[in-house]
C-alpha cells in the first residue's frame, strides 16, 4: 500500500520535506521498514528484505529520477539569477513535483508486490487493525477544522522559511487566507484511504489477486480514489499552486538571496547523492 510502504519516501526525500536530502537518503530503507513494521509487525528477516531492495530502488531512481531533479534544480536556480520567475514557470514546476509522485510510486512496484508476497495472514490481521486505529485518529484530528488549519499554516511557514528565512507579515497572511479558502481535504483524504484499503482486504484470501492489486495501486494510485475525493484534492492543489505562485513572485531582496542559497544547498545535497 503507498500509504504505508511507497509514499514514505516521498515524505523523506522530496525538497519540500527534507532540509537535508543527502541524509535521508541513506536512512530511507531503515525508516521506511520501521514504518512498514509499524503497520505488519514484520520479523526481522522480511524487515532485512525490505530494506535491501529499497536500497536496489533507491539505486535505480539515481539514474533516472535524480538527473531530472538536478536539472529542475539548474533551471529555478537561472530563473532567480535572471528574475524570471513567474505564474507559468511556477505552475510548471508545481506539475512536475506531483509527476515524480507517480514516478517514485512505480519505482518502488516490484518492491511493494515482493513485500506482500511475504506476509502471514495474522500479519494481514494485524494490517487492518493498525490501520483502522490510525486511520480513525486521522478523521478525529481533521474533524478539529480550527486546529487542523492553524497546523497547515504553521507547516506551510516552516517549508517556505526553510528556503526563503522569515516571511514577511504579507506572505503570512496569503498563508493564511489560502488555508481558510481551501483547506486541504483531511477528513475526506481519511475515507478515501479506508474506502481503497477495503477494496484491498477484498483480496486477502488470494495472494495473486493481493500481489495484482498492490501493483495496479502502487503504479496508477488516482484510479482507486472516490471521485469527490479526486475533485476536491485536485481543487486543493490547484488553490496550493496559486499560493506557491504569490509567494514566489513576491520576493524580498533578502529572499531572493536566501533562496539562491538553500538552493545551491539542495543542489549539493543531490550531487553528494549521486555520488553515493
């Protein structure tokens, strides 16, 4: 399942999620098995398994998502030099973070199916509980909308200053008014997750149809999703690429210089990954 397995690493890795790229690269296979025995309660023999073919993965994706990402990397950095950051050129780096989703997902196939193909019965047991308690605590949080907004404006601030340092009274405030006016789907994205992982115990008297069923979703996750919750994270997205958009155009000198510089650290931090 990505949620458990797949879209870990995204939270790891991504630039929007790490300040230190180089370090969570080398400790993903570890983190993402703890988290996978958080949900299966693996032995220590699938748990060595696990970590050494995310490992291949990993290996796999520095040579062919990692060029791309250094090269996205080259050309925001031209764009401040030159002062040619704008609307188009923000949405289009907005559209391609949400493509290597999708291509981190179908790197890590082989791996999920292999993954599966492994578990015990009372492993599948102890799945569905696990996933039930965590899921419920997601709902109940997201049911807490004043709180829940209030943690995505203080996320939001933390992951624009970790490029651009303080933010100005301004930039706070289209934060702030970009959560109110379309906050991000929590509660919805909680019954779509239990909603896809009931299609997924469907299968659990058969592993070729679990093994079918965890590669179709780890490659084409979209298709699975409850058409509301597809219309209403597509708005969200949509409304989160315009508040990247004002924040982006609305530089400070100082910003200016700031993001440069955390840039070139992420462009270093690739380049000490490629080199591992």
């Amino acid at each position: 399942m990505k949620n458990t397995i797949l879209f870990l690493l995204l939270g790891v890795m991504l630039l929007s999620g790490c300040s230190r790229l180089d370090i969570a690269y080398r400790w993903a296979d570890t983190y993402i098995a703890s988290k996978v025995d958080d949900y299966f309660d693996i032995s220590s023999e699938q748990s060595k398994a696990l970590k050494k073919d995310i490992k291949k993965d990993l290996g796999l994706m520095k040579t062919t998502l990692l060029p791309q990402w250094m090269e996205r990397i080259d050309k925001i950095q031209n764009d401040i030099d030159q002062g040619t950051l704008n609307d188009a050129k923000v949405a289009d780096y907005f559209g391609s973070f949400f493509k290597d989703i999708e291509q981190i997902n179908a790197h890590f196939a082989t791996t999920a199916v292999d993954f599966i193909a492994t578990t015990q019965p009372k492993q599948i047991e102890y799945f569905k509980k696990s996933f039930a308690k965590k899921n419920q605590e997601d709902i109940e949080k997201a049911q807490n909308v004043t709180k829940l907004q209030k943690d995505y404006c203080s996320k939001y601030e933390d992951i624009f200053e970790m490029f651009l340092g303080s933010l100005t009274k301004e930039q706070k405030q289209m934060i702030e008014e970009s959560v109110k006016a379309s906050p991000y789907p929590a509660e919805l994205k909680a019954k779509n997750k239990a909603y896809i992982f009931a299609e997924f115990v469907t299968h659990q008297n058969s592993m070729d149809e679990m093994k079918k069923f965890v590669r179709e979703y780890t490659t084409s996750a979209e298709k699975f999703d409850m058409p509301e919750f597809r219309v209403a994270n597509q708005a969200y997205q949509e409304n989160l690429q315009k508040l990247i958009t004002q924040v982006m155009t609305n530089l400070t000198d100082k910003q200016k210089m700031a993001l440069k510089s955390n840039i070139n650290e992420k462009a270093e931090q690739l380049r000490s990954i490629s080199a591992l």
